[in-house]
C-alpha cells in the first residue's frame, strides 16, 4: 500500500518553478530516496510534505487521506517526523531533554493534572522516559544522555535529532540529508541505521541524499531531479545509468568546475 502519494505537485516562488508537476509514491515499507543536484528541489518537496509550503498545484496525500487542509504543527501527529538538513536542535538542553521533545504528540495530560503531578501524569512521564531510553539504546547515545549539545561533535548532534523525530514514533521518517557532514565510519554507522530502522521499527523512509554510496546501499527505489521535474525514478541502480541523470550531474559539475 502507498503510504504517501505526491500527485502533479507544482510549487511556484513568484516566476520560478521550484517544483514542477511531480508525482511519485511511497510504499510502506520501503526506503525512498530523491536525489539530484543543487538545487533541483529536493528540500523542497519534503518542505512541502511538511506543510511548510502550499503547493501552487496538485495534492498529497498519507495513508490515503490528503493533508493539504493540514497546518505544519498538526504533520507530527499523523505519523510523519523529519530532521533538517541544518542541525534543528535545543543547544542548552541535554541529549535525554532534546529526545523527550519528540514526545509532545504523545502527551495526554493537561495543565491541571500537570501541577498536581497525578498518578496518570506519574505513569505517562515513565512511558515517555522509557520510549526514549529505547531510542538512545538504538542509536548508541548512552555515552551522551546528560550532556548538553552546544558541548557535542557534529556527528553525535545529527544523530541525536534523528533521534528525536524516532522519539515520535513515526510512521514515515524524512530524512533530509543524514550523511551531510559526516565522515566516511560515520556514514557507515547510518546505513546500519536506516536499515535498522526499516526492518527492526516497521518505520517507512523517506530520504534526500548526496552521498549516492549511502543511497545505493540503502535504497529500495530511488527518483531523480533536476530543475523542479522528475528524471527517472527505479532501483538505484537504474536511475543511476539513466541518461537523463547522468546529463543533469555532469552538466552539474561543469558549472561548478566552471564557477
């Protein structure tokens, strides 16, 4: 079954095109990768999946239902969680603080109950603190649960906020560009979690992706852009001996060579 369904999505920003008349699926289950050069829209769409954008025309559609009628802050609650491609996390606040975040959609007590710390209040706070004592298990984060981020390398911050959007428990995970940043060992250690995160969480994902090693190596179906359109969407390696793909990264690297 699709899980999410991008239907002729057209954004426009005054006379640019960002993205144009772009449809593809995502199967529950699977990971699914956009890829292409800067620039070619793939933030975008995940903008626009968040509900950060309104698309100029088209629908999306989760598990089924569209979610255009939806504010940005109600995304969470369907069962999609994302990080960013720029760090998106609470500096002053430790690894274990930063995690419970992620649990606010799950929250069921209100003000009142709050303050006079209840029993229900008492069992909930436990069922949070042990879903994310789960995930710091899952990502290795053991070693830095009280530490405060300001005082993190990048890689365990990156970390941490896709540790945060698993806190959610979310049903379709975007991933905005994992290994931006890391190192090769690190990298590495992300595959195995994507992996894991798909066969051990039952978690669809959804990623955009430079490194086209990680992409290949955890990728079910991958589609390409360029400009706002689709090139070719198939298995990795499919996509990546299309020459419609190879055009748009070559004439890619001759700009930049260029400039």
């Amino acid at each position: 079954m699709s899980l999410l369904e991008l239907e002729n999505v057209t954004l426009k920003f005054g006379g640019v095109v960002a993205v144009d008349d772009v449809s593809f699926s995502v199967e529950e289950g699977e990971v699914f990768a956009l890829v292409g050069p800067n620039g070619a829209g793939k933030s975008t769409v995940f903008n626009l999946i968040s509900r950060i954008y309104d698309p100029f025309a088209g629908d999306i559609r989760f598990e089924e239902q569209s979610i255009l009628s939806k504010q940005s802050h109600e995304i969470a609650r369907l069962g999609i969680a994302r990080t960013f491609q720029n760090i998106e996390l609470f500096e002053q606040a430790t690894v274990l603080q930063n995690l419970l975040v992620g649990r606010h959609t799950h929250r069921k007590s209100n003000p009142v109950s709050e303050v006079l710390f209840l029993p229900s209040v008492r069992r909930e706070e436990r069922r949070h603190r042990k879903a994310v004592e789960e995930v710091i298990d899952f990502l290795d984060l053991q070693p830095y649960r009280e530490k405060y981020i300001a005082g993190l390398p990048y890689g365990v911050r990156k970390v941490v906020e896709m540790g945060r959007a698993l806190a959610i428990e979310p049903k379709l995970l975007l991933l905005d560009e994992p290994a931006s940043g890391l190192s090769v060992e690190e990298t590495q250690d992300v595959a195995f979690w994507i992996e894991d995160i798909k066969k051990l969480m039952g978690i669809t994902v959804l990623m955009v992706e430079h490194d086209m090693h990680l992409v290949s190596s955890v990728s079910d179906r991958v589609m390409a852009l360029a400009d706002g359109k689709t090139l070719a969407i198939g298995t990795p390696e499919e996509v990546q001996n299309d020459p419609k793909v190879i055009e748009a990264y070559i004439g890619a690297d001759d700009e930049e060579g260029a400039a």
